[in-house]
C-alpha cells in the first residue's frame, strides 16, 4: 500500500545590521531588531497560521488517516517565542492530536556538519532539548540543514542514535534509482534514509501558481492519481518542503490550502495513507545502501552545496568562523553562544552566492554579494576578538586539546548517567505493578490469620486482677516500711 510521508520545515532567519569597519571592538550587538520583528510577523500572518490551522481542520476531519512532520530550527523557534508565540501555541495544540511528528536538525541551521564533527553533535542536541522543552517528545528522525547528506554525516546521525534521515532524492545520487524506496547509510546500514521526490514536492512550492507550467493548474485528484499510477512496488512517497511555501512563495489567493485540504479525501478513495517518517522507518525494510560520497542539498538545480561554499569569499568566510569553534567550546558563554547561533545559520553565507539561481534569492540590506562578505566578515572580526579575549589565542595547543578532551569526557560521563537513569526509571516502572501485585497477595493472606486471633478477646477479664495484685503488694510493703 502506498502512502504519503508530508513534512514541512520551518527556519526564519535572523537579519544582521549594517555594520562597518569602525563598529569593531565598540559595538557587539549585531542584529536589525526591526526587520527582525517585521519580517517574522509578516509570515507567521500570511504563511504560518493560515497553513497550521489547515493542517489542523484536515486532522480534525480525517482524524489518524492524516499525519504531517515538521522540523524547526532553533534560530526560528526563538524568533517564533519572541515575535509570534501565536505560532508555538498552535504547534503545540496540533502536537496534542497524536498526528504530528518534530524532526532533529542543527539549532542553528547551520553548515556545521561540514567544518567540525562536535560543533554539529552539540547542535542537535541542543535543539532536540528545545523540541522536548516545547512539545514533550524527543525526536527519533534528523534532517540537516536544507538536507545536507553524506555517507559521513548519516554516520555521525546514526551514531546519535538516531533511527532515520531525510534527505535529498538527486538525480545524480539516484542514477536509476526511484525515490520512492527506503535505503540505508552505506556507513551505518542501521540508519535508514527517507528521499524527497523533487518533482512531486516542487510542484507544490515551486510551481503551483505558475500559469506557464505545464502543468497548471494543479488539482488535488490529478496530482494523487499521479502518485496511484507509479508502479505498485515504490510505496513511499517522500514531499518536502518549507512551510513558507503555502502562503509567500505560493499565496493564498491562489488556493493552496483548498488544493491541500482536499489532498486526504482523494488519496483516501485511492486508497493511499499518511505516515510520519519514524513510522515508515519503524516499519518498511530497507531496499540497500545508498553511496553518497559527495555532499547534497535541496537547493539549486546542482544540488550539492555550492550555493554556500561556491566561491572564495564564501569559503574564507566560512573557515574563519569555524576556526574558533573549539575554543568557543570552552569559553561556554552565554551572550558569546547565542551570537555563535546566529552567525552558523547558512543563509549568512548565501547571501554571498555569485551563482545564477532560478530560485528568486532576497538579498535583504546587501546590495551584492561583495556587500554581504564585507558586512560580514566585519562582524566576524568583533565576534572573534570577543571570543580570544575569553580565551586567548596564545594559549598552546597542547592545553587547548587537554580542555578539550576534558570536557569531552564529562560531556560522555554525563549522557552515560543519563542513560543509566534512563533505564533504571524504565526498570522501576516494570517492578512497581509486580510489587503492588505482590503486596496484595499478601494481604489476603493475612485476613485468615486475624480471624484465628479473635477468640483471644475472651481472656480479656483478666487483665481487671492486675489492680488486685498491685494493692496485695502494697499491703505486704507495708510492714517493712513501719520496721524502717
């Protein structure tokens, strides 16, 4: 039986302010508070609400048929608190209906499993504790940022414990290959791999409200009977997309929440399901490996990671940032750490793309690319001096890798104790209905032994002679007391 794994991200960025040369080393607030403010207001009003409340009318109306997953960033979770908790709120209610599922991904939404393997660890796991923190469920499926996968990286997820990945279907990864298929990490065959069918999910954020698409308009039926017709055996079908795209890249007025709604209902009489990802990965074996030596995206026809690292300035750009990451570690400051957050996010680097894209890019204040490096790199200049003043950098190499390895260790001490508590709870609560079983055997037990003990009542009288052989004793005391 076929069915239909729908997932949507959910990122907003944090938008730098313009800053020069001079602002170094006397002003270390980065960020345009206002666009800030407007721009997350303005989505979370035409995007956001608009598509969540349809999402949750769809699971009003098909009850456990529909299920969705989404994965938020952490950058975007703080924004949606500070700006739009509107938004958190209505997460939280769909997330009591037992129909959604939250994804892993890094906090910041950031390139970091390309630079330095604890930096990327340390990521997820602090927003995992965030999703946990908001909703109550710790994630058992990741996705990196914009889908970034190789065979390193799903080792890395797996080794997190992680039961599955998503990930991009290319061309060019696939060769012959369908997407529609579950396979496994060639380095870790334990984690299993989800892929997005570019075609199926772009027809909805790409394409949907183009009149010269061939295929517009799109019809709720005609895009199921699309999926019903594919060869019995590839059964899983994978559509990704951000959230953003119901409502900004395709309004409203073009009727993309009427053409979802009705989504359930006709995959319903095709006799197709919804599944969240650790369903399918619970469920479905494996077809095989999957060899991605090379790095892949979602993004751009290539689908490699270029838009980000295409250039120089973008690359230098880059190693500068992750050069401190290890002593940032050890600094473990919290102003120092939320900036740290906030400059990872790969959009800082996208900004400096001099690829041609087909996919419009808003640069937002940056005139060019040249310009967004500059203002950048600025900013990177004062963050870095404030993180060597934390810890310096004539400290030696020797003395950074001991800290390093310390807090390494205690780092895994602590996830072992957890663990090990973990299990004990788990243990305990196994003991505990066995015990009270136990208890009340031996309660019923002792009823028959009371009964036994009731004729006992009858020598009660005799207790009354007590007072009788009190006076006889002071009687007898009596005499000895006049011969004293």
């Amino acid at each position: 039986m076929k069915t239909i794994c729908l997932y949507f991200e959910i990122h907003q960025i944090i938008h730098l302010k313009r800053y020069r040369f001079f602002d170094i080393g006397t002003d270390h607030y980065y960020y345009d508070d206002y666009e800030n403010e407007r721009s997350i207001t303005d989505i979370a009003n035409r995007s956001y609400m608009p598509a969540l409340t349809a999402i949750g009318e769809m699971i009003k109306e098909h009850g456990q048929y529909f299920k969705v997953a989404f994965s938020l960033s952490g950058t975007g979770l703080e924004q949606l608190e500070f700006h739009a908790p509107q938004v958190i709120a209505k997460l939280q209610e769909l997330n009591q209906t037992g129909c959604v599922e939250f994804l892993a991904e890094p906090f910041s939404h950031g390139l970091s499993s390309l630079a330095n393997e604890e930096t990327f660890a340390l990521d997820i796991k602090k927003q995992t504790a965030k999703i946990e923190e908001l909703f109550g469920k710790k994630p058992t499926v990741a996705r990196n940022s914009s889908l970034i996968y190789s065979d390193d990286i799903g080792a890395q997820i797996a080794a997190m414990g992680f039961k599955g990945m998503l990930t991009e279907g290319a061309k060019h990864v696939l060769g012959w290959k369908s997407p529609h298929y579950v396979y496994n990490c060639a380095m870790a065959p334990n984690l299993k791999l989800l892929l997005r069918d570019v075609e199926l999910s772009d027809d909805i954020s790409l394409r949907f409200n183009n009149s010269e698409w061939e295929g517009y308009p799109l019809f709720a039926d005609d895009y199921i009977n699309r999926i019903a017709r594919l060869p019995e055996e590839e059964q899983i079908i994978n559509i990704f997309m951000e959230l953003s795209a119901l409502g900004i890249a395709q309004p409203l007025s073009s009727n993309i929440l009427d053409f979802l709604k009705a989504l359930p209902a006709c995959a319903k009489a095709k006799g197709i399901t919804f599944s969240t990802p650790t369903e399918i990965c619970m469920k479905v074996k494996s077809m095989g490996a999957l060899n991605v030596p090379d790095t892949l995206s979602w993004v751009d026809e290539e689908r490699d990671v270029s838009c980000w690292l295409g250039n120089a300035m973008q690359r230098e750009a880059f190693n500068k940032l992750y050069s401190v990451a290890d002593r940032l570690r050890i600094a473990d400051d919290p102003r120092i750490n939320q900036d740290w957050d906030y400059l990872q996010a790969s959009n800082n680097f996208r900004f400096m793309t001099t690829k041609p894209s087909n996919v419009g890019l808003d640069r937002g204040i940056y005139s060019g690319p040249f310009d967004a490096f500059t203002n950048y790199m600025n900013i990177l200049g004062d963050f870095i001096n404030r993180v060597n003043a934390l810890y310096p950098q004539e400290i030696e190499n020797d003395e950074l890798n001991a800290l390093l390895t310390t807090i390494r260790n205690q780092g895994d001490e602590i996830e072992m104790k957890d663990k090990e508590i973990t299990r004990l709870k788990a243990r305990l609560e196994k003991l505990e209905p066995a015990k009270k079983k136990e208890t009340g055997v031996k309660s019923q037990e002792k009823k028959p032994a009371a009964k036994k003990e009731a004729p006992k009542k009858a020598a009660a009288p005799k207790k009354a002679k007590a007072p009788a052989k009190a006076a006889a004793k002071e009687k007898s005391a009596a005499p000895k007391a006049k011969k004293a």
